[in-house]
C-alpha cells in the first residue's frame, strides 16, 4: 500500500467540497424519510433533524482533525492507528460500506421508478444504464465526478419551488403539539433521520483530492449546514400538507407531495420530479462507488478500473436475480442503523487512538 499522493492537476479547489457533501447527502432518503419520522416523533420531527445535523457536523470536525494528523485518505489513517493487517481490515469495512451505499441508493431509486411509471420494465434494465453511466463518469477522473456534482446541484434547486405550491393546500395547526415527545423518542426520530443526512463521510476518500485541503473544513460545514435546513423545511412542509396519520402512511410523502402540481400542458406532474430525481440520484451512486474503488487500489495496487467493473458486475447481478423489497429493506438496515453506529463510533475512537500515538511519538 502506498501514500495516498494526488498530483496537483487532479485536485479540485476547496469551495467544491460544498457541492460534493450536499449532493452526496441529497439523495433518495429525501424521497421517504418523513414517514418513518413522523412514526417516531410526529410534530418534534424538527428537533430529531437539527439533532442529526448537529451530529453530522461534529463527525465533519472529527474527519479533519483526524487528517490534520496524518494526512492522505482513511486507508492511510486505518493503517498508522492499527497497523498493517487489521487497519487493511478496517478499511474494507469502509469500502464494503461505500459500496453498499450505491447499490442501496440504485436499487431504491429503482424501485421509485418501477412503482411510479414503468412497472413492467425489469430492474436490470435500468441498473445496466445507471452502471455504463457510473463508468464512463469515473474513468474522467476525480475532477469529471465534481463537476457532475456541481452540475447535480445547480440543476435541481428549482424543485424546491413544488414545496412552495404545496404551502398553499396546507393547514399550520398540524404543527402542534410542539415538545410533546421524550428523549427517546427524539433519539429514535435522530436515527431515522441518518438515511437523509449521510454521504459527508465520502470526505474520508476524497480529502487527498482537495487543493490546500484544510480550507476546505468550513465548504463541508456549509454542504451539511444546507442539507439539514432543507430537510428541515421539507419535513415542516410535510408536517403542515399532510395530516399525521396520512403522512405515517404515505410511503413517498415527497413525491405525493407533487402529484398535487397542475399545468395546462403536464397531466402528471410526479412524472418529471421522477425522472428529474435522478439526476440528484446519478452523484450519489458515481461517488460511492468511485470511494469503493479507489478504496481496493489504493489496498491492492490495481489499476481502479478492474474493482469498478467488479463491483458493477455484482450490482448487475443482484439486480438481475434478488430485487425485491426484502432485498431493498435489508440494504437499508445495513447503512442504517448499522453503518452509521460503526460511523458514529469509530471515527471519534479513531482520533483518539491517532492522537495518542502521535502524543507518545514526539515523547
């Protein structure tokens, strides 16, 4: 294994970490997450959100200090805490998670496409696009898969504006009780909540790719900062549209949200949010597997092409032979709860053990 070195013309300028953790947090979770909240929390949904992204924030501050000690990518930072053998260990781990979190949002996104507009279409069909598109996005390199972002981003703020016709159909008393819920339960509504505000972790990979790296901390804030007050305004927008049974029974509240939408000329206005999605969807699964990758050369010393295909190849399969929606819930289950507890818990453990090595060194 070698240092995680970057030459310089393949590094991307600090404000685009912005783009990259909120396009990376902006994915299919938008879509759902506010069934599974208001099951939780109801009307304290809000707090469970400014939780979360509280929580968010500090990991971010957790990633970079980590890197401020040893710098390169969490390949380097698993090997200088844990050694050769079991940091190899706890980097597959990241990598299978990376890895798991793309198929999960490919095989979500699909199954919102097979329910909403072409039901008869087999899943493979649409995986084998989404992956030829993936390819040929990552063989442009680390810069290609930011401007992608970047482009992801500008292009679907105007969906927003759905949220706002919404307003007018809804009713503000849905918004009491407020603080009506105990501690636990606004614990669970935080945890229901990681789906929507995971993707930030994606810095462990990509922080050697970065110009003057460090200047960056403050764009990964500002990415996060925005993807929680979004999703705190969709959730209200939600909370006020739908009454509190129909929400905890919708199960795309977002997309339900913009069947309501009329033009003379657009008879199903949920058809253009669908396919627009993915364009939102596109960065979430490009950049999970390009960490996935980047992760098994940067272990192995193989050109990043042939871990790529591999890992296509599997999703390809999966996608032939076990799509349903057991297949899709035991995927979620994976990122959460159980990845983000192992996120939660071992990156703070990681700075910890790094710091004290770094302490008994200089002594």
């Amino acid at each position: 294994m070698t240092h995680a070195h970057v030459n310089e013309k393949y590094k991307v300028q600090p404000f685009y970490v912005f783009f990259l953790v909120h396009s990376m947090q902006t994915g299919i979770g938008v879509l759902s997450f506010q069934r599974v909240l208001a099951k939780s929390t109801g009307t304290d949904g809000w707090i469970s959100i400014l939780l979360a992204g509280l929580i968010v924030h500090s990991l971010i501050w957790v990633i970079y200090k980590i890197f401020s000690l040893v710098p390169g990518d969490i390949i380097d930072a698993n090997h200088h805490a844990f050694g050769k053998w079991i940091g190899k260990f706890f980097s597959l781990l990241f990598i299978f998670y990376f890895w798991v979190l793309g198929l999960t949002v490919m095989i979500s996104y699909i199954q919102v496409i097979h329910v909403w507009m072409f039901e008869e279409v087999p899943s493979w069909s649409f995986s084998l696009v989404f992956l030829i598109l993936i390819y040929y996005i990552n063989t442009g390199g680390f810069r290609t898969i930011t401007g992608i972002s970047f482009l992801s981003m500008l292009l679907t703020y105007w969906l927003l504006f759905v949220f706002f016709y919404a307003m007018k159909y809804s009713e503000f008393t849905n918004l009491l009780p407020i603080f009506d819920h105990s501690i636990l339960e606004i614990s669970e509504g935080t945890k229901n909540t990681s789906l929507t505000l995971i993707g930030f972790e994606l810095i462990l990979m990509f922080y050697p790719f970065i110009k003057n790296a460090a200047a960056s901390q403050k764009y990964a804030h500002g990415g996060a900062l925005t993807t929680t007050l979004i999703t705190l305004f969709i959730y209200v927008v939600s909370i006020v549209f739908y009454s509190q049974k129909q929400l905890v029974m919708t199960i795309w509240p977002t997309l339900s949200m913009t069947s309501i939408v009329e033009f003379p000329f657009i008879q199903r206005f949920e058809y253009i949010d669908v396919s627009w999605w993915a364009i939102v969807i596109i960065p979430n699964m490009t950049i999970s597997l390009w960490a996935a990758s980047r992760g098994v050369k940067r272990l192995f010393n193989v050109p990043q092409k042939y871990p790529l295909l591999g890992m296509s190849l599997i999703i390809l399969i999966i996608n032939i032979f076990f799509f349903d929606i057991n297949s899709i819930n035991f995927l979620k289950q994976i990122i959460n709860p159980y990845g983000v507890i192992f996120i939660i818990s071992y990156l703070p453990l990681l700075l910890v053990i790094i710091y004290f090595k770094k302490k008994r060194n200089r002594s």
